[in-house]
C-alpha cells in the first residue's frame, strides 16, 4: 500500500475524479528524476490520458517543470536517448546534482543513468591516488567527474564520440573544477584513447563492451594495472563469460590476470544484468 503522503497517492487523489480505479492502479510506481525533468513509463492502455497524468506529477512534485517519456531504447557507442515531451517546459537542459558532484546535460540528447549510482559512488571511493585513468566512454562525466573529484586521480582521459556531449563534459569539468586534471579528447575512443598511459581504464558501455578490451589493454601501462570492465550478461552466465572475454584477451597480450570482484550495477532487462568485472592485469 502507497504512504499517503507519498507522490503518487498525491498525483492518484488529483486524478481520482479523471480516471477510474483500473486506471489509477496502473500508473506507474517508478520514474526518474533529473533537475527540472521528470520521466515516466506509461502504459499503452493509459495513453490517451498521458497529458492529464504528466499534468498531476508536475503538479505534485515540486521543482519539476517538465515530464517527459522514453519511446525507444538507449543504443549504441554514441548512446542518444530518445524522450517525448508530455507536459510542461520545452527546455531539457538540466543540473543534476548527486554525491557532490553537478552533470549539466540535456535529457532528450545525452544519456546519464541513475540506476548506475552505486557503481558512481564506488568508483568515487576507491583509491586512485597519483593514478593515470583512462574513461574509454566518458559521455558527460558520469564516471570521470566523481573519479577526478573525490579519488585522488592525477590525471584522467575522457573519451566521448558526441560532440554536443563532448561539449558538456568540458562544461561540467569546468563545474566541477577539475579542468585542470580531466583531459577531454573528441572522437571514437580508437582513435583518440592514449595508449600505454593508464594505470586504470574504465569501460562504461554496455552490450558491446568485450568489443574494446584490446584497445583497453592496449592504453595500460607496459606494466598493466586495472580494468573496470562493464557488461550485460544473463543470469546464468554471470560467473563464467565476464571472466573468459577477459582472461581470453589477456592471453593474446601477454598479460596474467587477477580478478579483484565482480559488482552487480542493475537489472537489465528480465534475466539480464548489468555487473562491472574488476580485473588486475600484470
């Protein structure tokens, strides 16, 4: 049962006299929540009525001006998402603030994924002192920025592909003040990732990321160091083909692994799930 002073009671009880009880129950219980713009999923059965719902969220959720709703998954290196306006200000452009760090970006044109806090948050405290790190998919700075502003990191390369998301990572190393230790580099990470600098490599794609543990081995040190290797994986391969895609590469450069841990960042999609590999390579 829904706290009835929780948001969604409060939107429920505007629409009590729009909508009927069926209705009412099946409006969804989750959104996201990204400075002045709120998203929400809604039902086909509930789409007709999208307009007088966004209305009652916006009218209940202090701040937010703008509620909007995915129509199509998040794909691909350039990951650019695609968002429908239901109510309210036109305007996507948003300061997000979490773990006392800003992201400036615009909702309907670049990706930042709340269900990936805890994975922000672990890379914040792990300890990179001095270190040389390389974000092989920077996007805005999801992983850069908390990594420049709580670790300790000397420096850190930002690969992005998107120029209008390239521009807002610049943006929000300015924000964050850590121009000085982020380094943004435009373009395919193939081409303008440095090779052999890093003593950490970063790899926050999803999907296609075993693609690129070359060239993420390839930006190590001659000595190597540590990889932060991302993938969506079903359940029941979770122990066994992270680990292989990895040992397996390492192989063809002569490197040994160590495996450090293995983090489950969210549920992906039924049966899938998003996990980071740890993986120390010498």
């Amino acid at each position: 049962m829904t706290h009835p002073n929780h948001p969604l009671q409060r939107v429920k009880e505007k629409l009590h006299n729009q909508l009927p009880e069926k209705h009412l129950e099946k409006i969804s219980k989750r959104w996201i929540r990204l400075g002045h713009v709120l998203l929400i999923k809604i039902p086909q059965e509930l789409e007709k009525h999208e307009k007088i719902i966004a209305k009652a969220f916006a009218e209940t959720i202090p701040g937010v001006r703008t509620v909007a709703k995915p129509i199509k998954p998040v794909e691909g290196v350039s990951r650019t998402p695609n968002i429908h306006i239901i109510y309210g200000d036109k305007k996507t452009e948003v300061t997000h603030k979490e773990n006392r760090c800003y992201y400036i970006f615009d909702v309907s044109k670049q990706l930042f994924c709340p269900g990936n806090i805890s994975e922000r948050i672990r890379m914040a405290k792990t300890a990179m002192k001095n270190e040389t790190v390389v974000d092989l998919f920077a996007g805005i700075g999801q992983f850069t920025i908390p990594i420049a502003v709580h670790t300790g990191a000397a420096k850190v390369y930002a690969c992005e592909i998107n120029p209008q998301t390239y521009k807002y990572l610049r943006q929000n190393c300015k924000k964050n003040r850590v121009e000085k230790i982020v380094q943004p580099r435009l373009g395919h990470c193939v081409s303008v990732a440095p090779r052999r600098v890093a003593d950490r490599v970063v790899m926050g794609l999803v999907k296609h990321t075993h693609l690129y543990l070359p060239l993420a081995l390839e930006t190590l040190k001659e000595s190597g160091g540590i990889i932060h290797y991302h993938e969506t994986v079903p359940l029941h391969l979770i122990n066994t083909r992270p680990f292989e895609r990895v040992e397996k590469t390492a192989e063809k450069y002569g490197y040994k692994v160590s495996f450090l841990g293995i983090t489950k960042v969210k549920r992906y999609a039924p049966g899938v799930e998003h996990i980071v590999l740890d993986a120390k390579l010498g």
